[in-house]
C-alpha cells in the first residue's frame, strides 16, 4: 500500500498546485522559525541555493519526526538579486521599493523541494529560475501595488507570476512551477516512481 503524502506547508499555492494534479495528501504546518535559520545560514555564508534547500528539509523533517509512515513535502523558495536575499514584503511601500529596485534587472529564484520519511530525507531536488524584470514606470508599479496588495505581501520579490505579476517581466528562463515555489514536474515524478500516485 503506497504511503500517504503530507504537505508541510501553510502555502495555499503549494496545496493549489498538488490539488491541480489530482495528487492526495494531507497538510500539517511546521512551527519552526524560518528566519532565524535564514540568518544562520546568511552568517555562515550559505548560498541560496543551500537556504533554499536546508529550509525544505527542516519543514520536512519537522513533521516527518512526528508522522511515520508517510511521505513529508517540505518546500521553500529564496531569491537573489545582486548578491543579496530578498525577502517578503512586510508593507506596500517596502514592495514598492522592491520592485523598483528590481525593474530592468535579472534575478534568481532558488526552488527547492524535499521529501522526508520518518525524520530522514529520501529525496530532494532544487530548480534555478532566472528572470528579466522589465523598464515599468513609476505610476504602472504604484497601480500594481494598489491593486495586488495584501496578495503579493505573502511573495518574495513581490509579484506573482499566475497573476498581474506577470507584466512585470520580459523575460524568463527556467520551469513555470519553480517560479510558483515548488518544483512540481520533479516531485510528481518521484512519487510515481515510489507507487504514491499512479503511473
């Protein structure tokens, strides 16, 4: 009997995504302080792509310690722009400042994804997006703000691509659900390969 996957994350797009999929599972949220492991790891000169991914075990892990038996989704995205992290806007004028700052430049996003089993990773992968933010004017990202806050408060970088966001940019390199935070194509793959979803 294939195992029962649980979704460690408050995410209602990450549950959106596996809902779309027709993938079954359960959600548990893990109480663990993302932040304070993001400057520990800032401190110990990580990368973005080792948050991401030690960002996504720990929710996964946290859960998995608890739930045996069952497969544990643990996703988490950074982004990076000029040598730094960005993180979710806290205030409409901070998402304002973002995105003006980004506008006419590139960026990256750092998706990654592990999956736990009774406390132990048994598989991961982590997906590189880079964008091209184009010239918006002034009173154009004013207006987006307006219109899309408080929804792009909970979006690092604040835009979301499935939306208005999408104007905001000229170009784009890499997997549409990375870009959404969770590398979907990748984990359908390895759950139809344990038996968890039909093949």
């Amino acid at each position: 009997m294939p195992l029962p996957l649980v979704l460690a994350s408050g995410s209602s797009i990450r549950a959106q995504l596996l809902r779309n999929a027709a993938v079954p599972f359960t959600v548990q949220v893990p109480h663990i302080d993302e932040q304070a492991i993001k400057r520990s790891l800032i401190k110990d000169s990580a990368t973005p792509r080792d948050i991401a991914d030690t960002l996504a075990e720990k929710k996964a892990g946290a859960i998995s310690e608890s739930v045996l038996d069952a497969l544990v989704l643990g996703s988490d995205q950074v982004l990076e722009f000029e040598g730094a992290l960005l993180s979710k806007p806290k205030s409409p004028d901070e998402a304002l400042a973002q995105l003006k700052s980004m506008r006419g430049k590139q960026h990256w996003l750092f998706s990654a994804a592990v999956i736990c089993k009774d406390g132990k990773p048994v598989w991961r992968h982590l997906g590189v997006v880079s964008l091209w933010m184009r010239e918006s004017s002034d009173a154009y990202l004013q207006g987006y703000v307006d219109r899309n806050w408080p929804e792009i408060g909970h979006a690092v970088g604040a835009y979301m691509l499935e939306h208005e966001g999408v104007r905001l940019f000229s170009r784009i390199e890499g997997d549409y659900f990375h870009v959404l935070g969770m590398p979907l194509l990748e984990i359908l793959g390895y759950l139809t390969e344990r038996g968890t979803i039909e093949r």
